[in-house]
C-alpha cells in the first residue's frame, strides 16, 4: 500500500472524485482498462482515487512452501505484482490522480471485490480478455465472478 487518502478528493469546479478500483494482472486488457479510465476520466470525476490491485493466487502445496521457504515465496510474490503493475504505474506518472497500489494473494474475484469495499469505491474496473461469452461460460473467468458477486458497479473494457 502506497498511499491512501481518508476523504473524497473535490475539485476546484466542486465535483466529487470517483474511487476506482482497476484490477490490473500485468495482460494488456488491464492496461486497456486503466487507459480507459485515464482517457474518459471526466466521467470518473476531476481527478479520480484509483486503486491499482494485483491479486496472486496462493502457491497451493505446503511442500512447496517448506522446501523453498516462505521468503523465497513472498519476494515471488512481490517480483510478480511488481512486474503487474509497472505498465499501470507508467500509464498513471502523467495523469493527476491519487493512486493507492495494492499486492494481495488470494482468490483474484473475491480479493477484488473485498478491496474495492475496503477502499469504499465506486466502481471496478477490469478488462476483458476477449473470450466469448460461451468461452466464459467454461472457464469460469475472474471477471465473470466479479460482475456476478459484486455489489460495487463493475466496468468491463475490452
């Protein structure tokens, strides 16, 4: 967690800033979703909060932990959501907004929707990776569970 603002930011015209969460998994469709809202950012208010989110699923075997060791884990962790989220952080250098970055492991669809409520945003932001709607249909997609359980507003960008 980088930085965190307690209150609504309002602009000089008096608008209130919008809480966006964008769920960024280092693809380009999250990219696309970020640039998104960066491009259409009057609609999320003068300048938006946006809360970059990176969410790993767990390393499931105990064995894997205990032969490489939970350090060795944690900096795969970090590595990863590092390299996730550079191209958002380099999308986000120019733009005037305040940016709370988070790295969490977990269930992806259930760790987005519980940190946009932590960070009471208004709306999520996720890109879609282009599959069909039969596609999603099989593979159960992140996105898929997010729109389906989510009591937060979700924006799908394609």
């Amino acid at each position: 967690l980088r930085s965190e603002t307690s209150m609504r930011s309002i602009s000089k015209k008096g608008t209130v800033a919008m809480r966006v969460l964008a769920a960024i998994d280092g693809s380009e469709s999250s990219v696309r979703a970020l640039r998104y809202v960066i491009d259409h950012a009057g609609m999320f208010g003068a300048e938006p909060e946006i809360a970059l989110v990176n969410v790993h699923l767990p390393i499931s075997s105990v064995r894997a932990k205990a032969v490489l060791g939970t350090d060795v884990v944690d900096q795969y962790y970090r590595e990863e959501s590092e390299a996730a989220l550079a191209p958002a952080r380099t999308l986000l250098n120019s733009v005037p907004c305040n940016v709370i970055e988070r790295a969490i492991v977990g269930q992806p669809a259930e760790q987005i929707i519980a940190a946009a409520k932590q960070h009471k945003c208004d709306v999520i932001v996720m890109g879609t990776h282009g599959h069909s709607a039969i596609g999603n249909l099989f593979m159960g997609s992140v996105a898929m569970r997010v729109i389906a359980n989510s009591p937060i507003p979700v924006l799908m960008v394609n």
